[in-house]
C-alpha cells in the first residue's frame, strides 16, 4: 500500500534550519510529483512546496521562496525539505503529499522558537 513517512521535524530557533525527510513507498515513486503541505495551529493547509517526477521542476509559496528548498532522491524514494531562516510563523505540522490518489503521510512537527 502507499505509504509516505515523514521525518526530521524538531524544535529549532529562529533563524535555524532543518531538513525534512518524506520516504515513499507503495507506487512507482519515480514517476510521481510530490508536494509538501504545512498547516499550523487554528489555520488551514497551504501548499508549501512541490517538486515534478525528476526534479527538474519545483514551485514554492512566496512565504518560503529564497528559504526553503525541495529536492529529490529516485534511488532512495525520498523528498526533501530543506528548510533555512526559520521564523516562528513557519510553526506548523508538515506534510508530504501524492498528489494522485490523494495520500498524505502522518506529518512531522516543526516549531520554531527561541
């Protein structure tokens, strides 16, 4: 079955980094876009970044674009987050997303505080 499990979140301070791991299985990994969503408390999802089957496409939200970069790994079914200059607006749940089918992962925990 698909499976997306994320990884990497923490407590970090502003202006730190941190990298988010999303490791896939279950379809054919290679072939398929991959999105990485964030929703914070009281607030809906918004899209944060996404990345195209062979990672020579990706698109950002403006709150993110010069921070934030996403990268892939066919051999390793996994995405990145790379995710630099944290501020505490960026406190929030991540998750990475197939869009087909609609398959979410379980989500990791980002917060960003001094």
């Amino acid at each position: 079955q698909v499976q997306l499990v994320e990884s990497g979140g923490g407590l970090v301070q502003p202006g730190g980094s941190l990298r988010l791991s999303c490791a896939a299985s279950g379809f054919t990994f290679r072939t398929e876009r991959i999105m990485w969503y964030r929703q914070a408390p009281g607030k809906g999802r918004e899209l944060v970044a996404g990345i195209d089957s062979y990672g020579g496409s990706t698109n950002y939200a403006d709150f993110v674009k010069g921070r934030f970069t996403i990268s892939r790994d066919n051999a390793k079914n996994t995405v990145y987050l790379q995710m630099n200059s944290l501020k505490p607006e960026d406190t929030a749940v991540y998750y990475c997303t197939r869009p087909i089918g609609n398959y979410w992962g379980q989500g990791t925990q980002v917060t960003v505080a001094s």
